[in-house]
C-alpha cells in the first residue's frame, strides 16, 4: 500500500511540474520582454524562433547581417542601442547582456561579449556566456543582429 501512494505522489509531483513548466512561446516571450511585443502576435510552438524573428525585421529600429567581417562592426553599432538581439538561423537567439566584458575569439576575430539565450533541439536550452559559445562558429548559416531602442 506505502508503494502506490509513493507512485501515486510521484505521478502527482510530474503532471503539477508540467503544469507549472513554460512552453518555448512562454519561456522566450518573458526573455524578450520589453524588446519585442507580442501582443496580436502568431507564435508557433514549434517554430518559437522563426516567427520571433519575423517580429523582430517588423519591430527593430535597425537590422544588420552578423558574419565575420561585420562582427565588430555590430558590437561598435550595439553600443548605440538599448538592445542587441541575434538570431542564427531558426534554433537559436540570443542578447547581448554585458558589451565591456568579452573574451577574444579566434574564430570570429574579434572580443565576444557576455549575452544570454537559447538554443532549441528537443526543447529549448538556456545559455549564459561569451556570444561565441551561443551563436557558435562563422560559417554559412543565416544570423541577423536586431538593434531597439527601449520600449
């Protein structure tokens, strides 16, 4: 009898820690809060970061293509802006949280300041460092720089 109650309170503890669990629309629209508005918005559970970003090109005071020869040229534009958002591709996104405190990247070539963001696979995976260990290496994917101003 003490082990169904043990299973039953464990089958209890799992459906009240799902309840309580954000979906990625929910997770991402509280870490964009202030940056972008969702009101009216369509976001796709399973495309959270896509239509994020068709949000973002409609709300951005300015957008720039982020690869290894305009790299610094964004960080330097950052500075001018509240906030930096960067997407690559449809998987991940990021901010910028800290321009002064960076670490040099051989790949990018340049200083990588602290941000934070999320990477989705399964779900998605929160990330706190150096923007080169979010956005990963340069290479061919899509990645877009949208710079606000507050809201």
């Amino acid at each position: 009898m003490k082990q169904i109650y043990i299973a039953l309170s464990f089958v209890l503890l799992l459906f009240a820690s799902h309840l309580n669990a954000q979906t990625k629309v929910e997770t991402l629209s509280d870490f964009l809060d202030g940056i972008i508005k969702f009101e009216g918005a369509t976001i796709q559970e399973g495309t959270p970061i896509a239509d994020i970003k068709l949000l973002a090109v409609e709300q951005a005071d300015f957008i720039m293509d982020l690869n290894k020869e305009t790299i610094k040229d964004v960080f330097l534009k950052a500075k001018d802006y509240h906030f930096c958002v960067i997407t690559v591709g449809t998987h991940t996104i990021a901010r910028t949280t800290d321009l002064e405190n960076c670490i040099q990247s051989g790949s990018w070539g340049t200083c990588m300041p602290m941000g934070e963001g999320f990477v989705q696979r399964n779900g998605l995976t929160n990330k706190n460092d150096f923007l080169n260990n979010i956005i990963g290496i340069p290479n061919a994917q899509e990645r877009k720089a949208y710079f606000f101003m507050k809201k």
